[in-house]
C-alpha cells in the first residue's frame, strides 16, 4: 500500500484489543485490521503480492463525527472587562446590565 489510511473507532478498537487485549500478537491484529479494511471495501484482499491486500484508490469511508457533550449555560448576554488594578483582567458576563454593575461593585468592593 502506497496511500495512508485514516483511523477509525473500529480499527483503534482492533489495535487495542491485540496490544492489551484477548487477541494479542502481531498477526491476529494484522489479520483483523485487513479484515476490517476488507468489509468496509478499502482494499481488496488476494493472494498475490505485496501483502495480500491492494488498495482501493478512493475508498475511504466518510469519518463518523466526533460528538462533543455540549456545555449548558445560562443566556448570558453582556459581557464587560474590568481591568480593576495593572494588567489583572476579568471578564464578567451576565444577563443584564444592572447585574454587570452588581458584579462590579462585589469585585471593586464597594458593596
């Protein structure tokens, strides 16, 4: 094979299950691998050269989206930045901006 081929779940599961896992050694793991790279039909398995296998030019699946746990917030929506003594910065953000200077008078101390 001349072309690199992009990982997946599927294949980092195979890599880990023969480094740590019930399947180890070198050649379980580089059946598996061929195997799966087979069924999703990036290579071509035979018996001829090379190892066994020829790549499909083209082939490579589309990569599953990475799904992030969304952080929930409240609807901020003013934002302001103090700059209460030298280069000390704070950015302060709530859902008004009466509650801005709430928030500023708390950290400048006059409450």
């Amino acid at each position: 094979m001349t072309e690199f081929l992009k990982s997946n779940a599927a294949l980092d599961k195979i890599v880990t299950d023969a480094t740590l896992g019930t399947n180890a050694g070198f050649e379980a793991m580089r059946e598996a691998l061929k195997s799966e790279l087979a069924r999703t039909g990036q290579i071509v398995r035979g018996d001829g050269g090379g190892y066994g296998a020829q790549l499909v030019p083209g082939a490579e699946p589309e990569p599953t989206p990475v799904v992030s746990e969304t952080v929930v917030r409240p609807d901020y929506q003013c934002e302001r930045v103090l700059y209460p003594s030298g280069n000390v910065r704070i950015v302060i953000t709530g859902p008004t901006e009466q509650n801005l200077d709430d928030q500023e008078r708390w950290i400048r101390g006059q409450r």
